[in-house]
C-alpha cells in the first residue's frame, strides 16, 4: 500500500506518458496481490490434520466433533445402574481413543456428516444389542440398556480349539466372549490381538480389563470380513460392497440387514422375523432419534430375516 501511495503522489510531477505507465503497474500489481490471495484460499483447503486426508480437501469431521459426551451418555444412559455388570468400566473417552486408531481408514468419517452419523448409529446399534441387560419392561425401555456386560457371563467353555496350532491356546486361558462386539475362540484372540499389536492370545482378560481395548477390538470386527473375499460391515454399511449375483440370488442386498448377517448372520438371518434380529434393528434406529438423524433415514434392507447367511450357524457360532 505504501508503494501505490507513493506512485500516486508522483504522478503530478511526471509526463502524462509515465504516469499512465505507473497507473498501468500499479493495476497489475492489484491483480497480482488478488491472484496470490486467492491460490493462498485454495492452499488453505488442503485438508491436513493427520487423519482426514493428507494433500487432498475434504470437508468431514472428526468423530468427536460430531459425537459429543452428551451423545455416548443419552445412548447409554443406563450403563452404570447398580443392576449392571459393568459399572464404571465403559466410558465416551475410552471410544473416542480407540476410535481415532480407525477414523484414518475410514471408520465414522466416510461420506457426509449424515453418513457419518449413521454408520456411529449402525455401529453402537450393534454394540447396545450385543450387551444390554434390558428387557421390556426395564426403566427408559430394553434399547436404553447397552454397555451393561464387559464380557460373556458364567461362559459353559474356554472356547479353545486345540487343534489351531497358528494360535495355540494359552494355559488356563478362556477365550469366552469379550468387548463391545464380543469375539470369542483362540483362533480370534490371535490374529485381533496381532493386528492391535497386543498379546490377546497369552492374556486375554485384557480385552474385558480396559475399556479402550474393548472398543478396539469391537472396531477391528466392524472394519474387516470373517473371512477373505466377504465384505467388512463398515464396506456394507457405507456403500463400498457391491453384491454379486450369487448375493443377490441369496437376497444379500446392501442395507441394515446386511451388516447384521455379516457380523452374526449364522445365528440370526435367514430365520424370518426373529427377536434377536429385530433386537438389532431396533436399537439402531433408536439411536438414529437419538443423533438426530432419524429413522426415516434409516435406509432399505433392515433386516435380514430371508437372507441366506454368508457364514451358516455350523462355521458362524465358532467364528466370532
């Protein structure tokens, strides 16, 4: 600015021909500044914050700037109630640390804050229905109720296969249901623990000692497949498997229903309307209401009463 000043205040003292040749300069210099404004507005778009996507813009937030504490104690309002099994252990913060371990590959920050907040929705949905001690008539209704268990309850086996010897069992080691999404059996523990980088085969209790541990391995389950070639339930959920037309032939379509067969279709698809199903759909689209989405955004394919299962009840009940 103090150069414009000065190129005007000499404009009285120059030949008309020079001061139309500053005019000019100083013009061009205008545009020149607003160019550099402008390629700097665009600089600043590039999305860097570790993360979102490194060199390329993107608009979407982080999970805890859409999932606040609030939201994790509305959903789970009744986790610490002296008739649960798990007072005290799970907590917003223990979520959101294991959370950040899977927001890089896409976990609660694909698409659209609405995608977003459906697949969070989706995910502790599943999570609420896996381990609540609600029942109908229970204080706030059975879907206010998950978080209540940390592991399985009295297990009737150390569900160890002996005969997996890539991940042979520890001694004295129970390998019964732990986490947020329950995984059960050695030959789960191993390769989930590998993954995390932690010992779960030689110490299990681990996943049902620390509450970030029982996030993780519950987002391990929904971010990978059973087995090669299936899809992960976050790939069905966001939009990224496509069914192939042996899926189709066996009424697998992209939806709700979908995720539930992939992470315990054996157990529950392919029956009809049955209750633990519809367990799991109900506290989705509860917690759709209570993000704010809603349940008219629920999407189609809820249930999958007439799927065939990916993995039937023989292989299915021994693979979680």
């Amino acid at each position: 600015m103090a150069l414009s000043f000065k190129i005007f205040l000499d404009l009285a003292e120059i030949s008309p021909v020079m001061a139309m040749g500053r005019i000019c300069l100083v013009v061009l210099l205008a545009l020149a500044l607003c160019l550099n404004v402008s390629l700097a507005s665009k600089k600043l778009k590039i999305c860097d914050k570790g993360w979102e996507c490194k060199g390329v813009y993107c608009c979407n937030q982080t999970i805890s700037e859409i999932f606040t504490v609030d939201n994790f104690e509305e959903l789970f309002s009744k986790r610490n109630t002296p008739v649960a099994h798990a007072v005290g252990f799970w907590d917003y913060y223990s979520f959101i640390n294991a959370a950040a371990q899977f927001e890089g590959i896409g976990f609660g920050t694909t698409g659209g804050q609405l995608m977003q907040q459906k697949e969070l929705a989706a995910f502790l949905g599943n999570v609420a229905a896996e381990t609540s001690c609600g029942y109908n008539v229970a204080t706030g209704g059975p879907s206010a109720w998950g978080l209540c268990y940390k592991e399985e309850m009295s297990p009737n086996q150390l569900y160890c296969d002996d005969h997996n010897y890539l991940f042979p069992c520890a001694p004295g080691a129970s390998y019964h249901g732990r986490g947020a999404l329950p995984i059960y059996w050695n030959f789960n523990y191993g390769p989930i623990g590998e993954a995390l980088k932690l010992d779960l085969l030689n110490y299990p209790d681990m996943v049902s000692n620390n509450a970030t541990i029982g996030f993780l391995t519950a987002m391990w389950r929904w971010m990978n497949p059973i087995k090669p070639k299936q899809p992960s339930a976050h790939d069905v959920f966001v939009g990224n498997w496509k069914p192939t037309k042996n899926d189709t032939q066996s009424y697998r379509l992209p939806g709700f229903g979908m995720v539930i067969n992939v992470l315990n279709g054996g157990l529950e698809c392919g029956q009809g309307d049955i209750d633990a199903m519809n367990n799991r759909i109900s506290h989705y689209l509860y917690f759709l209401d209570l993000l704010g989405v809603g349940r008219d955004k629920a999407g189609d394919n809820l249930d999958c009463g007439e799927q065939v299962p990916l993995n039937p009840v023989s292989t299915s009940a021994t693979s979680r």
